[in-house]
C-alpha cells in the first residue's frame, strides 16, 4: 500500500506543478499577445505617410534650406531631399498636414513642388545660384 500511496502522492505533485506551468504559460502567451498587439495599436494612432514630391532645388544650400524649412511645418517628420534627382521625400502624420499643404509649403520656401509653382516672392529673394536654370539671374556655381 506505500508504494502507490507515494506515486500518488508524486503524481499530484507533478500535476501541481504542470498546472502551475500551464498557467504560467497562459500568462506569458497573454503577455506576448499583448506586446505583439499594442504596436499595431500604436503605430495606427501616430501612422506616417510618405510622399516623394519633385523641386526645383538646385544645389546643397536649397537642400538645406528646403529641410529645415520643412522640419518647422506642423505634420512633417522629417524630409530627405535627393539633389540629383531633385525629388524630397517627406515623411508626414497625415492627420496634421496632406500632399497640398507640404506643395504649398515648398512653394513658400521658393521653389516648385510638382505642379505648384514656387511663390514669386520667396523664389526672388533666393541667392542666384539656388535660381532656375534658364533664368536669366541665374549664376552657375563656381
Ligand atoms: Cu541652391
């Protein structure tokens, strides 16, 4: 009779502790989900979009002038822009800010953003070098 009384008494130990696992595995199986989950939530409230948007930017100053430029607009992230191919692309919360707005933006700072043309006034007071080509104010960089 003592030796059967001691398996059970091994048994229910080991299922003890087995029950104590599995439910410790529920809690990390729980605890997982979550983690895997909340980023999904998080990411969906703070989503970023990207749009690549084509400029008239001539050389190393317009590329700064334009980042910077763009970094104290409400929505941007941030903005990269390609000298050679004279596209920027710019990273924004679409909840704060869209396309127009970020075209109207680089007009502002004088130059075309796609079909916006750069506005006048800010396009004149650009150093000669960051002007158009075919502008006859235009000066090459030396
Ligand atoms: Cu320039």
């Amino acid at each position: 009779m003592c030796i059967p009384l001691w398996t059970l008494v091994i048994f229910l130990f080991y299922f003890q502790i087995s029950h104590i696992v599995m439910k410790l595995n529920y809690a990390i199986l729980l605890i997982g989900l979550l983690f895997v989950m909340s980023p999904s939530v998080f990411s969906q409230k703070n989503k970023f979009e990207e749009i690549k948007i084509k400029t008239s930017s001539q050389c190393g100053m317009c590329k700064e002038r334009i980042e910077e430029a763009l970094a104290f607009e409400a929505g941007i992230k941030s903005s990269d822009l390609d000298l050679e191919t004279q596209i920027i692309t710019v990273i924004y919360k679409p909840q704060k800010t869209n396309p127009d707005k970020i075209k109207k933006a680089i007009s502002k700072i004088g130059y075309d953003a796609d079909d916006v043309l750069a506005d006048e006034k800010a396009y004149s007071k650009l150093p000669d070098c960051c002007k158009k080509p075919g502008d006859p104010d235009r000066t090459e960089h030396k």
